[in-house]
C-alpha cells in the first residue's frame, strides 16, 4: 500500500497540482460556521444570513451562523482568532471589533492583524448626519459656521462612548475644527428618540434608523459618512463632497478566517462572495438595510483595515476617548 501512495503522490507533484490545492477542490466537505458578534436579527446578522443562503445554494453543505454577541463584538472575534485554521469557521468581523476596539482597548486577547486571515469585505453601512429641524442649517458648511459661531452650545447624540457613532463625531469635529458637546446614550435608539424631541441638535447614525424620520420631516439630513454617496440615499451629499474631501469612514461589514487557513481556501471563499455581491438580487436586498455592497479583494480589505484602525487610533488620541 505504501509504495501505491507514494506512486500517487509522484504523479499529482508531477502535475503540478499540490495537495493543498486538491483539498481546495472538495471543499467545503461539511458545514461552515459563520460567527456574528451580534444577537439574530440585527442587520450584522441579516446580511450574514443572506449570503450564507447563497452560500449554501452554491455549495450543498449548509452554512451555519453561529451569533456570539458580547462585550462589544469581542466574545465572538475571540472565538474565531482561537478557531482551528481548517476553513470551516469564519467571523464576521466589523469596524467595532477589528479597527476601533483595538485601537481603543490596551489589552485584547486577540490581534486583528496577527490572528486573522482577511478574506472579503462584505459591506460599507455609511452613517448618516441628521440634525433637529429647528437647528438653522441644511448643509455641512452652514452646520460648521453654526457650531463656530455658538462654540459649545450644540448638543451631539451618540449610541455611546466608543462607538462608531461617537467616534465619527469626534472624527467630524476634529476635520472641521469646531467644538460641540458629546451627550452618550445606551443605544441608537434613544438617541434618536431624544433627537426628534429636540433635546440634542445633531447626531451620527445608521442610515435605515433615521431615514423614515427624514421623509417625514421628523429629522433633517445633511451629508452621509461614505467617501461616496449610499445607494440607499443618492439624493443626500457625502460630508467629503460637502468641503471636506479626507472625512471618511463606515461602519463595516467583512469576513475574516483564523491566521493560517489555508490561502487556497480564503481565494475560493474570496471568489465566492464577490460573485454572490454582484448578484443585482442580492445587491437589491443589502442595499434596502442601508448596506453598500463592497466586493474587493483579500489583499484590499487587508489594506483598509489599516487605514481605518490609524484613523480611530489618532481619533481617539485626539479626543481623549477611554473605554467604559
């Protein structure tokens, strides 16, 4: 038996086609675990959900979501940084637990960089900035010599210290240089709540949270967060194209493997969701939560990653954010 397996080791090396490559081939040869840090049901989990569906309809072995949320989104990308590197575990990993948290935690038991293998980024959830209607401004740049004018006198929302919504607060006050006064709340919901009663003038939030305020007249849109406007608001400004062509950012969706899975099988997952992004359908109902599809490559959400884990670090220098 043993000299027949070497004889067919000889004959797949004389090939060129490696081992790695044929395990690549069959796989997946069972079920895949996607982590969410997020409960069912939140949008995180909804977009996992409908591209494990395509998932599952490509390949056979179903895709299994697996919602660890908890301290922040750290439980779950802990699971996945100590998972074994075979390819059937995965994290969906965020802005909060890849970029943000490390740069605002001292001690994580995990490195974003270290620990994990990029594969593709899903989506970009740009924010959007919507004031009270009684604040005296409909653009970015009547909001900016508003707040120079009445230095701390307008009050900013956020879901609370460390989030994305506090920090693309800081973010905004830092590119435009002026100064309002941060008021947390325990979740985007009451903030918008006390938004609407006018008891804060301004907030940073998910867009599908606060658009139907918006065409209500409840709420005033001004710009969105993205480097380029959201397919689910076409007809609001960026805050880039409104002066301030370097402010960026979102609150993103990706999907990362343990550090030393296979690069066989990140490649074949990589092509996978890409194809399954520029599916129109698919497009269509990411797109109805607030989410820009974002297919790229390993190597360029490897390179965003980066950017956005400098950019809070230097945020968060800035304001002198500590975590709670």
């Amino acid at each position: 038996m043993k000299p027949l397996l070497q004889a067919i080791l000889s004959v797949i090396l004389a090939s060129g086609v490696t081992p790695s490559a044929l395990a690549a081939d069959a796989y997946p040869a069972k079920p895949v675990r996607m982590v969410v840090t997020f409960p069912a049901g939140g949008p995180s989990d909804v977009i996992m959900r409908i591209i494990g569906q395509k998932l599952t309809d490509r390949w056979g072995p179903p895709v299994v979501i697996d919602n660890r949320g908890g301290a922040g989104g750290i439980l779950g990308t802990e699971i996945v940084a100590h998972a074994a590197p075979d390819g059937y575990t995965f994290l969906l990993g965020t802005a909060g637990g890849m970029t943000i948290n490390p740069a605002l935690q001292a001690k994580l038991s995990y490195d974003p960089f270290r620990d994990f293998a990029p594969v593709a980024m899903l989506v970009n959830n740009p924010q959007i900035l919507v004031l009270h209607p009684a604040v005296p401004a409909k653009t970015v740049k009547e909001l900016v010599a508003l707040a120079k004018a009445r230095p701390g006198q307008l009050n900013a929302a956020s879901a609370g210290t460390g989030t994305a919504t506090h920090l693309g607060l800081e973010l905004f006050k830092l590119t435009a240089g002026i100064d309002v006064v941060h008021v947390p709340y325990k979740g985007g919901a009451p903030a918008v709540t006390d938004l609407i009663a006018g008891q804060v003038q301004m907030l940073f939030v998910s867009i599908p949270s606060v658009l139907p305020h918006v065409r209500a007249g409840k709420l005033k849109a001004v710009a969105v967060s993205s480097a380029k406007r959201s397919a689910s608001a076409p007809d609001i400004p960026t805050v880039a194209e409104s002066g301030y062509p370097d402010f960026e950012y979102s609150n993103w969706n990706a999907l990362f493997a343990p550090a030393k899975t296979p690069p066989q099988i990140v490649s074949k997952m990589n092509a996978e969701i890409v194809r399954i992004l520029n599916d129109p359908e698919v497009s269509r109902r990411l797109t109805s939560l607030g989410a820009d599809p974002a297919p790229g490559t390993s190597a360029a959400l490897a390179q965003y990653m980066r950017t956005d884990h400098e950019r809070w670090k230097k945020v968060i220098r800035s304001a002198g954010i500590k975590p709670q």
